[in-house]
C-alpha cells in the first residue's frame, strides 16, 4: 500500500522527469488490477486544467517491461501517424500518447522498484465493464479501425512479449503434459472435460495449422479486446480509442475478433457454476461483427474474414485447455478466488464451446451476411 504523501512526492517526479505541464492538482484512482493501479492526475496549467493517466505497472507480469513498451509506441506512434494523414479531427481523443522520460527512457522506476509510466488522457471518454448490443457494435468498430490503422503496419517486427500467447497447439501439448504428470493428482475426477478438448484438438488447431501453412497473414492483434479497453464517448456513446495496449504483438486477427465476443457475447459470464447461463448470444455475435467487418472489409483477404468465426471457437476451447491445465498443475498460475475456481472455468468454457460449435453454421451464415451487405 502507497500511502498519500509518497503518492504525492512520486506524481511530482513524474511530472518533471516526463515533462507534463503545470503542477500537481489531485490524483484520483480509477482502477487497481492484476496488472496495473491507474490513476487520473489532474494538474493546474497557469489555470487551464490538464489531465494525465499515470501507471504503476506490475512488472513481474511483463517480464521485459522495455519491450512492452516499445510495442506500445510503435503502435500508437503509427496509428497517430494514420490519424493525421486521413484528416481525422479530435486526435488526442482517437490515440493514447506515451510520454518519455527527459532521458528517453519509458519508465520512472522508484526507488523500492516500482515502474511508473504515464499516458495521454482520453478525455471526456468512460469505458464500459458490461456490453449491451450498442456497445459491442461500438467495441466492433473500434477493434475493427484499430485492425484498419495497422493494416500496413510491419507486425513482426513487435516484440513477442509473450510467449506463444495464442499458440493453440502448444496449449494443448501444455495440457497433456499436466495431464501425463497429474501433479494434483486430480485427472480421475476431469476425465470428461480432458477428453472432450482432446476430441476438439483439430478444430482448437486449425487457425494455427493455416497459419503455417501461410494462409493466414500476421497482422498487430491487441492480444485483450474487450469492451472495457476500449474508450467511448461520455455524451454520445461512440468509440473513441482502443487503450491497454500492453499485449499486442504479432498475430491473427481471427484471435482477436474470437475473444471479444467469447467474451462479451456470452451472458453468464466466464466462471458461471449454472451452465444453462453459458451460451453464445447470437445477437451479440451480429453486433460485435457488423461493427468489426465494416471497419475491415474489403482491407483484409477473404479468407481471413472466412476465419473469423473459427477464432470464436479455438479461443474459447484454447483457454479452457489453460483453465484444466491449471487445475492439473495444482492452481499455479491463475488466481483463483473460490475453491476448484479452475475447474468451474473450464466447465463453463466447455459449455460456451459446445454451445458455439453447435452455432458455427449460423455463426458463418450472419458473418457472410455482414460481408454481403457491406460489399
Ligand atoms: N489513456 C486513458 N484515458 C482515459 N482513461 C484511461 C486511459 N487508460 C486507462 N484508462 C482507464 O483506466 C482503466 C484501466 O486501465 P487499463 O485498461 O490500461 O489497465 P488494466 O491493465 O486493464 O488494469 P487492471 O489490471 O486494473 O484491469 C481503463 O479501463 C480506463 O477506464
Ligand atoms: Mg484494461
């Protein structure tokens, strides 16, 4: 815990060494995760008011901070860059700007070892926690544009910040392993979930076995695409900028368009006990693409929007793959805030792929329908 006068003494450092303007006014917390504590600080410029996000970063999450960073200025730098040169008026609410140090380094590091960094503020702007359809079309454009902003964007050359993130075949080989070994010595009693992922295993793999193959391009993917990372108008409720920006990296665009709505598309929830609350929402589904394909169609090959729906799929049965491995590692990796909460995961992620899969016909239907109505 920081108590308030170190808070102080730490936000007027950031405030000289990344050269912000004016002088300490207040500093309010928005959020404080797993992975980062967010502060709003507001600053007196000679009586034009100013605001600034500021964040103390868990750097034992992103083992090579510098290199997250560095992702995170490229990208924005670029997108900023495609703002500019399409006219689009309202930059400074469209992308985040990552401040420097006066010494071109990323980060303020205190002296107990905590890393600070500080960001333009999207002003004006909220983020939403949960989705109704207006929001996810919102997020869809949002992600869709992102997608759109990079389209040219070299995307190997980002720094692979983690490791086979969405390396679905490598997930898979990770839950054989934890099932081969049984550390918790838990196998017996999830026998039917391992043996329902392994008998999806080709359907979890096949974005990854086109990839390849080369028939699938790297695009930037933002690695964390929900609603909640995107910012949206106050008054108006449009999108605005896509933020937390700290997983992108080099990947498929089908991943990133599948998370979104395994995430929001599905109303009971990540970790639902009742599974009868686990589906896909199909009209969710429709809101999320219509926004998504609009932003993208006719930029990105046909048969990467092809994939779009398989992305729903591999991601759901990837991370329930993660959520069993966990729960055969004995619970090392996520945190888990109820008993067997790895376990009750993956049940629910099981029944959201069930439920998916039973789905894909009418998810591609509607997707090929978006496609034709925006051709
Ligand atoms: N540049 C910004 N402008 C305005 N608000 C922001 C900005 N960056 C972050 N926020 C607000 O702070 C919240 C948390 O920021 P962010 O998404 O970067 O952190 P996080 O990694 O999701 O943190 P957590 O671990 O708390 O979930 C966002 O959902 C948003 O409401
Ligand atoms: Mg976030």
């Amino acid at each position: 815990m920081i108590v308030m006068t170190e808070l102080y003494d730490i936000f007027n450092t950031i405030i000289d060494e990344f050269s912000l303007k004016g002088t300490l006014a207040s500093i309010y917390p928005l959020s404080s995760g797993n992975i980062n504590d967010t502060y709003i600080m507001t600053t007196d410029d000679d009586g034009f008011e100013r605001q600034y996000i500021v964040q103390r970063i868990n750097h034992l999450v992103f083992k090579n901070p510098n290199e997250v960073a560095e992702n995170v200025c490229k990208v924005t730098d670029h997108i900023e860059h495609k703002l500019r040169e399409s006219g689009a008026d309202d930059i400074r609410r469209r992308v985040v700007k990552y401040y420097l140090r006066k010494n071109g380094e990323h980060y303020y590091v205190t002296p107990d070892g905590n890393y600070w960094r500080a960001f333009s503020c999207v002003y004006d702007a909220t983020s939403a926690d949960f989705a109704d359809i207006p929001i996810l079309r919102e997020t869809g454009l949002a992600f869709g544009e992102f997608q759109k902003n990079l389209l040219d964007f070299p995307a190997d050359t980002l720094y692979e910040t983690i490791p086979d993130f969405h390396n679905t075949k490598k997930r898979y080989d990770d839950l054989k392993k934890a099932a081969a070994e049984n550390k918790s010595n838990r196998l017996d009693t999830v026998r039917e979930e391992y043996d329902y992922l392994l008998s999806m295993e080709k359907e979890a793999c096949v974005l990854c076995e086109m990839s390849e193959k080369g028939e699938l391009p790297h695009r930037v993917v933002h690695n964390d695409t929900k609603c909640n990372n995107v910012m949206f108008d106050t008054e108006t409720g449009k999108h605005l900028a896509v933020i937390d920006l700290d997983t992108v990296m080099s990947g498929l665009v089908a991943y990133d368009f599948g998370d979104a709505v395994r995430f929001a598309a599905n109303p009971g929830g990540e970790d639902n006990k009742v599974l009868s609350k686990v589906y896909l929402d199909l009209d969710y589904y429709s809101a999320f693409a219509e926004g998504f394909v609009s932003e993208v169609k006719g930029e990105m090959t046909e048969k990467e929007l092809e994939t779009l729906p398989d992305g729903v799929l591999a991601v759901t049965l990837e991370l329930a793959a993660r959520f069993l491995t966990d729960y055969l590692n004995g619970d090392v990796y996520f945190k888990c805030k109820v008993p067997h909460h790895n376990l009750i995961r993956t049940k629910a992620q099981i029944q959201l792929a069930k439920d998916v899969f039973g789905k894909m016909p009418e998810l591609r239907k509607r997707l090929a329908d978006i496609l034709d109505e925006k051709s």
